[in-house]
C-alpha cells in the first residue's frame, strides 16, 4: 500500500484513497466544505488546498488520490494558509451576518473554519451583499427549510439527492454570484431521507422544520443511543436539554446505517413529549370498580371478571414495594380457570426480555407473544447495498431470541436452576393456534413441557379472546403500537382477571390496568437491540427517568428476587451477560466488549456482510 | 509585401460556400492526402509544423493529438470549440460563415489522425446564421461521401454534428463545453482527468479551436515545411487571423502571419480612430494583460506576448485611444466575467463579484485609498486558486490596471469621480 507523508507524519493508506481521508489518518485535519466521504468529488469550495511536492499550484486536496509512494503534502506552509485565508474571506463577504438568529450556530462550518482558518477583520466595507430576495425562507419539502443567502454553493445536498437518495430533487440553477439552489419545477424534496441535507449542510442554509428555533445547539447534551423507530437500527445521537429531547442526528456507524437516518425516526423522539407519561406505580384494590379480583385465586369465570366500564377512575399512586408486591401476588395464584400470558413488544431491549421470559418461566407459562406494528419500508443507503426494514419497532429480533415468544433453549443447568412456583400449567385445549408473523418455530411449554397448540398469540390476545382466558395478562410495554390506544384492543386486553401492564406511556392500557408499573423509555436506560441484519447494538441512557419510573430491568430484577434470590440486584450489563451466557445465539458475547458498531449473532439469519475498509472520518457536517 | 491568404482565401467568394467551389479552389485534397497517410503520421506532421491552438491556450495542436490513447478500447471524439465568447473575437464566425468546408476538412483530418468517428462543432447559441451555414455543409458533405460510413471512399466511418451552446462564455472552457455536450450544467470539471483520456462521454476527446483546425488541411497540402516558413520563428508558426476592434477606423478581421508587430496590423486597420492618439491595447481578447502605447511595437506572437507580460490568446486585439478611461473599461470587462462565471468555485464566484463592485465603485467616484491594496490582494487570492481558468482570466485586466495605470486609479480615487467624460459618437448624427 502506498505511502504518503502529510506534515511530516507518514502513513500508509489504500491505493487510491483521498487526500483529506489519508490526512485524517494520520492525524492532519485538512479543511472542507464540499468533500464528503461518500459523495462525489467536485472540488469546488476550494478551502482543501494543500502544497504537494512538485507541484507548482496549489492542489485541491479532495481530488487528490494517494496512488504511489513518494507524495509529500505540506498544509501548515504560509501559502497555505494564506489561501486558506483568502477562501475564507472570499466566503464570508455574501454571507448574511446571521449568527444570533441561526440555527447552525454552535455548529457551522464557517463559524469554526473563520477562527481556525480565517482573519478576525472584513475588508467587505463599502460595497452591499448579494441576498437572494424572497429565498429566506424557502420550504422544499415538508421538513426542510432554505435559507438561500446563508449558502456557500458546496452542492453536497444537490450531489446527495442525486446519488445517495436517488431521488435527484434538487439541483443548481443560474450562474455565477446568481446560483441558486432549488427543486426541479414540480418536485418537493420529500424522499426518506431529506433531513440529512440538513446535516450535512456546514452552514445554516438548510434547517430542519421540526428543529428550527427549538434550542441551541451548544446548550445540547448529546448521547449515543439507537433509534426506536424501526428494525433497522440506526445509530443515533439523541441531543437533549435536562432530559428534553430536542432532536435525534444520525450517527455514523458503517455497518448499519452509515452517516444516514430516515425522517420517520428523527420524529420519534416527539413521543415521549406528546403521550402522557406514567409517573407513578398504580394499583387497583380489590374493592374499586369493576371487581377486579386483585391477589386472589379467586373464583369466578374468567369471562365474566375483568371487564371494566368505561369511565373507570385512574387509580391512585402506590409505592413500588406494593405494586411489585401486588405483581408478585398475581403470579403466584394462578387459577386453574386462567392462563398467564405474557404480550411484548418489540420496543423492549433484549435484556429486559430475557427478564419478562424467566418471568415466564416462573410461572410456568408458555403464552408469550410479541406485538409489532408494521410500517412503510425504511430504507437507508449503506456500503453494503443498503439496509431495510418494515417492522416499527427495534427489537422484536432480541426479544423473540431472548425467549419472550418461546421459550428459548437452554441449557440444562439453567433449568435445573429454575424454581417452579406453583402446579404446572397446562394450556388449554382446543384454541386454535395462529402464528404471530417471524415467531421461531413452536412455542414450547415451562419445565419441559412440550406445549400444543393452542398457546396464546399476539393475535389472539389482540384481536380474538385470549386475554379472556387469562387470570393474568402482563403487558411488558403499555407503548406497544396502535394497539395500546385502540378502546376495543384495550377492552379485549382488559378481559384478562388480572391486567399488569410495565411501561413509560400513561396509554389507555396503562389506564386500564389492574397494576401499572412505570419504567423508563429507551433514552432512560441502558440495554440492546437486535436489528433486521441479526446485529446486536448496545446503547445506554442519556439522562434518568422522571418522578418514580425506573428502569425496567431494575423493577423486574427485584421482582423476580421475590422469588429467586439470585436475581437480585442486576442491571441490565450484568443480565446481557447472563442472557449471553445461555443463549447460543449470544454466545461469546460481554457488554463491556461489545464492539462500537455492533456484534452479529450467531444465528442461521444472519447477513454475512463484511464490515467495510475504511479511512474516512466519523463526523456527518462539515469533518470538524 | 502582401501576405498571400490561406485561411481567408475563400473569404468573398460565395462560390467557395458550395462543396463544387470549395473543391474547385483546391479543397478535400487534403483529407484525401492524408487518408492515404499513416494516422500517427498525419500528427507527426501536425506536430512539426508547429500549429499553436488557436483558441487561447496556444497549446501545441500536434502534441495534444498525440496524447489521445491508441488501440480499441474506447471510442474517440473530436470536440471542435466554436463557442467563441472571448470578448473582442470574432475571427470563427469568419471562418464558419464564409468557408464552412475549410473547418470540415480540417476536422476530419483531425478524426483520422486520432481515429475519431465523431465531431462535434460546439458553436454558440447567437452564432445562429454561422450554424445554417455549417449545417448547409455539413448535408453537403454527407451526400457527396465526405462524411459519413466511408469518408472518401476509404472505409473510414466519420460522423459530424452541429451542436449549438445557450449563451455561456464558461461552455468555452473544455471541460465546460464537455458538460455541456453531454447535457450537463456547463461547469468545468477537476482535471485531472484530463478530456484526453476522460472527456466526451467518459472517451478520450480531442478539444480544437475552429482556426487551429482550419490551418489542418493546408499543413496536410503544402507540408510543415510551408507552415513554419511563415511566422516569427520555430515556436510561433503559420498565418494567423487578428480579429482587432476598438477605436480604429477599420474594425474587422486580417490574416497576416503570426508575430506581426502590433502597429503594422494597426496600420492595416487604417490607423488610430479619427486619428486619435494610442493608449493601450489588449492584445489577446479580455482576459489577456493591457499593453500601453509604448510597447507598439512588439509582435503578435505566442511567445513576445508571453515575454511582455501578456498573451496572446484568442488574438482578440482591442485598441484604445487617450480618451479612454481604463478604469470604466477594466471595470466593463469585470463585470463580464462575473456575469459568466458558472459559479461553482468559491474564489471565482466571490471573487469576479466582489472585483466587479470594487471597481464600479472607483468608477463612480467612491473609491478608497485602500482599494488599489485590496484590488491586488483579491487578484492575489483568485490567483491558482479556483477550478478552471476564468478567475485567472478575470484577474488579467485588473492586475495589469492596477500595475500599468495606477496614477489612473489614483485619480479616480483623489478626485472622487472619473476624469474621462464619456463619449458621444454620434453627436449632430455624424458616425
């Protein structure tokens, strides 16, 4: 592989590398504006420019590529950074002074490449700027704005509709002092990903709709997490302020989804502002409205209780010692007449799953269903060919592995380790078996049980009478998709004898349980996600849950302790382990070493793609 | 003595617009020559011969052939550059609209020294009359077997389109025009690649101007030899066309050979403008240095121009008399490059802008003492620094004001406003 020597600091890169990209690899930060790695090379703002022996002129860094050994690259010369300087100037003489009142501040790639790389005076006194006027303000699509006096004219966005999106909406038009960016007549800029013109953008031309105004960005605490919106899995950065979420960025990850994000996932952060949140743990005694037998093996058919009217009052909060309490009282007297049914969601994190499952396997259960809501197909351009995904929801993959649809293989030690706490269920006879869509293979029963069929479904627990058959229903995720804000899903759920729903959203279901529990969103709390490709992600949270919601994995760690000592005190790195302990599909894995962009698992599914060769630098905006 | 014509020879006679009446004056022969000669050859001819593109870079016509690659692999292209935009040139209309036979032989020459199947004559949008002209020719020369599946009857495959520009002076740089081709926004590429290897639709492309290839089919008849017996020496070669304009009494275009001295081709031009006193001239259209009067006396070639400080590019000469405000005329020219510029490249966008505004503003009588410093300083930073070479086109004319005339500058900027009363030309309806 070629050699290059940048600054006197030598490196040896791929044959054909870019400049900028080999520079970066040896540490020397060469300024841009319109290179990115992976657009096309158009040369064009010119503030690459670098001395390379032998040359005479100065050469655009961007359009250099690294092919034989011998090239010396000098960027710290006078004449350098005297051109830097000119390039800067030459920018910033049309730029509107528009700092205080735009978005980009803190962020802008003139703001930082004018102190790193310009002068501290305008020599443009005397003569007036070139505006655009009436193209302040453009909207091109529904979720980016232009402000056209702010651009620099790098074609990033124009080069990034063209070729990553596919889509070619925008395009440059007139000339000279005169270009403009604009749509083709006819066309909005309304493709997936039209937000990411906006991160790429180094200036404040571009703005997001849902972002403009809303905060600036040096007061953003930002933390890598994953997006929930579907099963792809896009790297995230979540930018918050005291535990407001002000809005997701992309973040680079090139086995997932590369610099990129879809606007659909960039929205969902708008969730945990928009839905009620369940502050406290509720409790529904056994002399409130509506019966609800609370604790007791009690008589009575199961159709018959549980059906609440429909302006039952909330109940009043509880301690979480009771509520677990409560839990625990549910679990422990199953009735002959009822089922224990566990119904997930893909929005739980797969260690939260695997607790919910030896829940489950507690109780002896073999009724656990995931719902997941499906969606248009989200599609993110990658090196791989792109990846794509239909499911709304991020791990329905994890939490299907980790033994929440069935009951996962185990290994003999860790079923002789399990404790039964009551008379073997068996499931009823009879009920049709229907298959929830991606559910691996039949569900087995607890304790060794081959399960028949009949075993409840999301499906039936949804949309047929399953949850009538329960004496306890636990819902993992009040937020679990549509469902939980449907009234008749809601009042099919409710039939259960016992309804105990965990979850972050004050959702109608939540309302209607019998024990509420509040547990934190995916911002709040550590875990993974398994993604459509069978990788697995770790995340952890940005800032801590509100009021008394905890951590899921928390809440279930003390509730199972009631049961099992040795389940006490885990947080969710130290039950990834557990789970990567038992299940083959983990096997090898630790949290502390999973890898920054993921681990694949080892399962039949699994896409065998390489990780790709790269140099290029891990930032989306302008390289700083 | 006279100079015998060779590119103008046809010019007012209309018989020679016809294929009969260009063959009767000895046209085709040429093609036909060098269609019996080895392709390599034909260059190697080219080469000695010394032809200078025409068009303003005066690269070696010969040694850019040379540079396209042999063998099959990709198909080959001739771009012919008819978009002429320079400011002051208009010596390729002449040739289109009075010889249009003279241009196709030499393009197919050129096509069957770089084993080419195609040419495209690039020719800009206003040039609309020069364009049926050419068209007219071209089905001529299709139907007689000049062009088309078997030039000459050779086997040779030559297909040849006229392909008309929308009003941009950038389309006139190479790659601009290769852009443009292809139906492109027209702005220049980063070269390398250079069109040689990667032009016209990702094949090797040769880009000539309409002149250069118009000398081809007289260095194929008389020889190389002939050719560099014309001109100042080895290096500045053959007839050239001045197209000279500005305050003289006979504008237009004059073929001599190459490296005439300034003041004889004004002479042939008929002198100053109603015998006005010379200031200046631009010897190479607007983006070439401004010469003062006393340099008169250099030659018109390639190299003297160079020497001077200046070029001589499109041979665009644009003479100036002593009541000429340089300033208003350097800022005219700045605001045409702006006015041009495509765009893309900040050091060219910014900068022809903010030199247009500068100057205007000195023009106008606001003029600062800090502006001739700042002047240089953009000039300086545009310098080597952009994509292409219209900002260090747009740098010429100012650099050399700002050098050459800057007692004139001063002036403007003391007596805040411009010395020269704007002319009237036709006062009491004389001309």
């Amino acid at each position: 592989m070629p050699r290059v020597t940048i600054d006197d600091r030598t490196v040896e890169v791929a044959a054909g590398t870019n400049l900028i990209d080999a520079a970066f690899k040896a540490g020397v930060h060469i300024p841009h504006y319109c290179y990115h790695p992976r657009l096309s090379v158009v040369g064009q703002c010119r503030m690459c420019l670098v001395k390379i022996d032998g040359m005479g002129k100065l050469q655009a860094g961007c359009a250099t590529q690294v092919m034989k050994d011998g090239m010396v690259v000098h960027t710290q010369l006078p004449e350098v950074k005297e051109a830097q300087q000119g390039m800067m100037e030459f920018l910033l003489i049309n730029h509107p002074l528009d700092c205080p009142i735009c978005d980009q501040a803190g962020e802008c790639g003139l703001q930082d490449y004018a102190f790193k790389h310009g002068v501290s005076y305008s020599r443009f006194q005397f003569e007036d700027k070139r505006t655009y006027p009436g193209r302040e303000r453009i909207p091109l699509g529904a979720n980016v704005l232009l402000n056209m006096n702010r651009c620099i004219q790098c074609t990033r966005c124009i080069r990034f509709t063209e070729e990553i999106a596919g889509t070619g909406e925008l395009g440059f038009f007139h000339r000279g002092a005169r270009t403009e960016i604009g749509t083709f007549p006819g066309k909005q800029l309304d493709n997936q990903l039209a937000t990411c013109v906006v991160d790429i953008c180094p200036v404040g031309a571009l703005t997001s709709t849902r972002f403009r105004f809303a905060e600036r960005v040096f007061y953003l605490d930002k933390r890598p997490s994953l997006c929930t919106g579907c099963e792809v899995g896009c790297n995230i950065t979540i930018e918050h302020r005291r535990g407001v979420i002000k809005r997701y960025k992309p973040r680079f990850n090139p086995e997932v989804n590369d610099y990129w994000m879809c606007d659909y996932g960039r929205a969902t952060f708008e969730r945990y502002r928009d839905v009620p949140r369940l502050a406290a743990p509720r409790l529904r005694h056994a002399g409130d409205i509506g019966g609800a037998a609370a604790g007791t093996a009690g008589a009575g058919t199961a159709a018959a209780a549980g059906a609440l009217p429909a302006a039952a009052p909330v109940p009043a909060p509880v301690s979480w010692k009771e509520a677990l309490d409560a839990v625990a009282r549910h679990l422990r007297s199953r009735s002959a007449e009822g089922a224990v049914a566990f119904l997930g969601s893909g929005f739980l994190t797969t260690e939260e799953a695997y607790l919910f499952a030896q829940l489950a396997e507690l109780a002896g259960t073999p009724h656990r269903a995931v719902a997941v809501d499906h969606g248009p197909e989200r599609r993110i351009p990658n090196l791989q060919g792109g990846i794509a995904g239909t499911e709304a929801a991020p791990n329905r993959r994890g939490v299907e592995l980790a033994g929440l649809a069935a009951p996962a293989a185990r290994t003999a030690a860790a079923r002789a380790a399990a404790v039964p706490v009551g008379p073997a269920q068996t499931p009823p006879m009879g009920t049709p078996q229907i298959v929830v869509p991606g559910a691996a293979g039949a569900p087995r029963g607890g304790n060794g049980q081959e399960a028949a069929a009949g075993t409840l479904d999301a499906a039936s627990l949804l949309d047929g009478d399953g949850a009538a058959r329960c004496a306890v229903l636990v819902v993992c995720d009040s937020d679990l998709g549509a469902a939980a804000y449907d009234p008749a899903t809601v009042a099919r759920l409710r039939r259960a004898r016992a309804l105990i729903v965990f979850g972050w959203a004050d959702s109608p279901l939540a309302q209607a349980a019998d024990v509420a529990l509040p547990v934190a969103h995916h911002a709040e709390k550590d875990g993974t996600f398994v993604n459509v490709e069978w990788r697995v992600q770790r995340f952890e949270r940005a800032f801590p849950p509100p009021g008394q919601a905890r951590p899921a994995v928390e809440a279930l760690s003390e509730l199972l302790a009631r049961f099992d000592p040795h389940w006490a005190n885990l947080d969710a790195p130290a039950v990834f382990d557990l789970l990567a302990a038992e299940l083959p599909a983990f096997a090898g894995l630790k949290w502390r070493e999973l890898p920054a962009t993921g681990a694949a698992l080892a399962v039949p599914q699994a896409h065998a793609a390489p990780a790709p060769e790269l140099a290029a630098p891990e930032d989306t905006a302008v390289g700083i | 003595m006279a100079f015998e014509p060779v590119l103008t020879r046809n010019v007012g006679n209309p018989a020679a617009l016809t294929l009969d009446g260009y063959r009767k004056g000895g046209g085709y022969e040429g093609l036909a020559k060098a269609l019996k000669m080895e392709p390599d050859a034909v260059i190697d001819e080219v080469k000695r011969s010394g032809l200078r593109g025409r068009g303003g870079a005066g690269f070696s016509a010969g040694a850019k052939w040379s540079f396209i690659p042999k063998g099959k692999g990709k198909p080959k292209y001739l771009v012919c550059n008819a978009d002429e935009s320079e400011p002051g040139t208009f010596k390729d209309r002449l040739l289109m609209e009075k010889d249009p036979h003279q241009l196709i032989e030499g393009c197919a020459i050129c096509c069957w020294a770089v084993q080419a199947a195609t040419t495209y004559v690039y020719i800009r949008g206003e040039y609309t009359y020069a364009n049926d002209v050419m068209e007219e020719a071209i089905k001529e020369a299709y139907q007689a077997g000049i062009l088309g599946d078997s030039v000459l009857g050779s086997g040779f495959k030559l297909d040849m389109y006229m392909h008309q520009g929308a009003g941009a002076y950038i389309c006139g740089e190479e790659t601009g025009m290769i852009e443009s081709l292809e139906g492109k926004r027209g702005q220049p590429r980063v070269k390398p690649p250079f069109p040689a290897v990667v032009g016209a639709f990702g094949a090797p492309t040769v880009i000539n101007n309409v002149e250069t290839l118009a000398n081809v089919p007289h260095i194929v008849t008389r020889g190389a030899d002939w050719f560099k017996s014309i001109g100042t020496d080895e290096k500045n070669t053959g007839p050239k066309l001045y197209a000279i304009s500005g305050h003289v009494e006979r504008p237009g275009t004059y073929e001599t050979a190459i490296g005439i001295p300034f003041a004889e081709l004004l002479d042939l031009a008929g002198g100053m403008y109603r015998g006005g006193k010379l200031k200046a001239y631009i010897p190479g259209g607007a983006s070439a240095a401004i010469l003062t009067a006393d340099q008169a006396g250099l030659a018109l070639d390639f190299d003297t121009m160079i020497k001077a400080g200046s070029m001589l590019g499109s041979a665009a000469v644009m003479v100036m008399d002593d009541a000429t405000c340089m300033v208003r005329s350097v800022a005219r020219l700045a605001k045409f490059f702006n006015h041009e510029s495509c765009g893309q490249c900040t050091p060219c966008r910014e900068g022809t802008n903010w030199m247009e505004l500068l100057l205007d503003r000195i023009e106008h009588g606001k003029g600062r003492p800090t502006d001739p410093q700042l002047l240089r300083s953009v000039c300086k930073n545009m310098n080597g620094t952009a994509l292409c070479a219209l900002a260090e086109a747009a740098v010429g004319p100012v650099d050399s004001l700002i050098k050459r005339f800057p007692e004139e500058v001063e002036r403007h900027i003391h007596d805040r406003a411009c010395p020269f009363p704007h002319r009237r030309y036709f006062e009491n309806g004389a001309a």
